[in-house]
C-alpha cells in the first residue's frame, strides 16, 4: 500500500485539499518539552498535517456583529480535520504503525502561562514546507493565504516529508501591517502577547478582564496546580465563544480579498 496516496485519498473524501508531512524528528528538536511529537508517541517518525480553508464568504457579511459566521466555520473546519485524522490515524494503525490523531484546537496545554496546541500544527506546516508563519503568527498559505486551518496526526510510519522554504513575498521584514492594526498592541517583533490579544479577540462570559488573566497568566506559569486547572477550564468551557476583533486577519497582503483587490 502507498500510505501517502490513501493518505491523500482519504483528505479528499473529507475535502481537505491540503495535505503535508513534517519531519517528527526536527520537531522535536524545535518543540518546547511537552509539546514535541515524541511526548505523545515516543517513536513518532511524521507528522502529517491537514489544511482546509475557510469559505471566503464569512467574511463578507454586515450583519455579523460577533463574526460568528467566522466562527462557527472554523469550529466545523476542526471536526471535520479531527474526524478526518481519525479515520487516518486508525488506517495506519491497521498497518502496525501506531498513530495518534492530535486534536485540533481544543484541549489546550499551558506553556509559561500561555494557553496552546497540544503540537502546533502551524508549525508543523511551516516545517513541511507549505507555508509561513506571519508576525502576527497566523500561517499563510501562498494559495490559500491566512485563512487555511489546520489539523493532523502522529504516526511511527516513516512518511515522505517536506522541508522548510523562505516564501519572501509571505510576510517580508518590510511589512508590519499586522502590528500597526491591533487595536491593543498584542503584536511586536514577531511576538504576540497571547493573553492580550485573547483577552481583546475572544467573546466569552466567563473571559475576566486582562489585568486579572495577567495575573492568572503568572499564576500557571509558576504554580503547577493552577496550570492544571487552568488546562482543565478552557478544556471544559471554551470549545464554543465568540469572536470580537480580527484586524490582523484582515490587513493582511494574503488576506483572500485583499489579494483579490491587488
């Protein structure tokens, strides 16, 4: 069997028109403790990722106060990669290969107090050469631009794998539209301040103001009762919210209708 054609296969039957390999090993070389490939299958050899876009139309209506068009796209676009990746995982396990499907989005692990992927996957993709992290650390696709969500999964099969490239009209030095336009200053030199950007982004009931996630942000950091339930929150309260402010997204040059408009 070539697993990568099925792979592909499979990706098309759940209309994920994008598919890619990153090497398991460099990622666990790059990856924080925790979150590297190995912690979750110790002979981890691939990562595959999957990438479907988002439709270009939640983006253009008026009466979408809370952009939850945007919203619950990206949340259908996460099931249907979980399920995807599942399907996946399960038919190379078949084969003797373990392989685990990595959820997503959420649950979300604490790293320095900062909420993230179990693996990022954005990351991943980077690795395998499909695209580029902005400065505002969306990935850019250079056909599907900042609106490609991802997901994937682990496997000890030795898969064909991609390799890093430069892409230097994705996200150039020269370019910090992305930074200018956050209305709270979250973005800086390639870094984002995640708890100030959630705390202005998201639209949650239960989200308290940023100086007291500031503080709950120093508390899982260094306390490791309060990162447990911390994880074991969002894990329980945030698979739904809303979303109030996308500005980076949409100043993007790789923005699809700001590319259209080009």
């Amino acid at each position: 069997m070539n697993y990568m054609d099925e792979i592909i296969k499979k990706a098309g039957e759940f209309d994920i028109p994008v598919v890619a390999v990153a090497d398991a090993g460099r990622l666990n070389l790059a990856a924080p403790d925790g979150f590297r490939p190995g912690d979750y299958l110790s002979d981890a050899r691939s990562v595959v990722i999957l990438g479907r876009q988002l439709p270009k139309s939640v983006f253009v209506s008026d009466n979408d106060p809370h952009y939850m068009f945007y919203t619950r796209a990206f949340a259908d676009n996460y099931r249907r990669m979980n399920d995807a990746a599942c399907v996946m995982a399960t038919m190379l396990e078949s084969e003797g290969f373990p392989s685990l499907a990595v959820p997503a989005y959420s649950p979300l692990k604490f790293y320095r107090g900062e909420p993230c992927g179990m693996i990022s996957f954005k990351h991943a993709a980077a690795e395998a050469g499909i695209g580029k992290l902005g400065k505002n650390t969306i990935f850019v696709h250079p056909e599907y631009g900042n609106i490609l969500r991802l997901g994937g999964f682990i496997t000890t099969a030795e898969l064909p794998t991609g390799r890093p490239k430069e892409y230097k009209n994705i996200c150039p030095p020269s370019c910090n539209l992305c930074e200018k336009a956050c209305p709270v200053g979250a973005l800086s030199d390639g870094e984002i301040n995640i708890t100030k950007c959630m705390t202005n982004c998201i639209g949650h009931t239960l989200l308290p103001p940023y100086p007291i996630q500031s503080i709950l942000r120093w508390m899982a950091g260094k306390v490791d009762w309060m990162k447990s339930f911390m994880e074991y929150f969002t894990t329980s309260m945030f698979e739904n919210y809303g979303i109030r402010c996308m500005e980076c997204l949409l100043v993007c040059p790789h923005f699809p209708r700001r590319k259209q408009q080009k």
